[in-house]
C-alpha cells in the first residue's frame, strides 16, 4: 500500500520528512521514516500513522568532561529519538524548498 504526507507526496522508509512539533502550528522537525502502522481511509484520504526517527542534533561522549584527560580516545555517538507520528503531520522533505530562503 502506498502512504502518503499531509499535501499528497508518496512517502516510504527512509525517506527523509519534516515532522510538525507538537503544540506549534508552523515548526518543523527533520527526521527518517522507520515504518508503516494502522491505516485506514476517510474521505479519500488514506491516514497511517508513521514512525519518525529524528536526531536531536547534539553529539554525546563516551566519557564526562571531567574525567578527560590529554591523550584519551574519545567517542562521539548521536541520540536518536523515535516517535509515532500521524501523517496527517508529515510533509516530505525536499532539499530545494530550503535552498530558495538562503
């Protein structure tokens, strides 16, 4: 079954989306489609909801600042964040949308 954003573009996993934050009327989150769950249709519309992954754009050490020292090897891991969204909140991402405010 194909899904489909909130304007009508075809999503599908991996796609990268811009994902309304909740309680905001026009802020947008980047994040990854993961997966697919509870479909149904209305009105010709088909509604899903979908598992978003987003990364919340800090990187985290392996070891606390104040146990660094000269020398060490550190390691730097993202934190990843799913959550299950509507896609009735979903719009795809596309890169050009962007570009024409810069």
């Amino acid at each position: 079954m194909d899904h489909f954003d909130n304007v009508g573009n075809k999503i599908g996993i991996g796609d990268e989306v811009l994902v309304l934050v909740p309680k905001t009327d026009a802020s947008y989150r980047k994040a990854v489609v993961k997966d697919f769950r509870n479909e149904w249709q209305r009105d010709d519309y088909f509604h899903c909801e979908v598992l978003v992954e987003y990364w919340d754009g800090r990187v985290y050490c392996d070891t606390k600042w104040c146990y660094q020292k000269k020398g060490d090897k550190l390691s730097f891991t993202k934190k990843l964040t799913k959550a299950w969204r509507s896609n009735s909140d979903i719009i795809l991402f596309q890169e050009n949308i962007l570009n024409q405010y810069k």
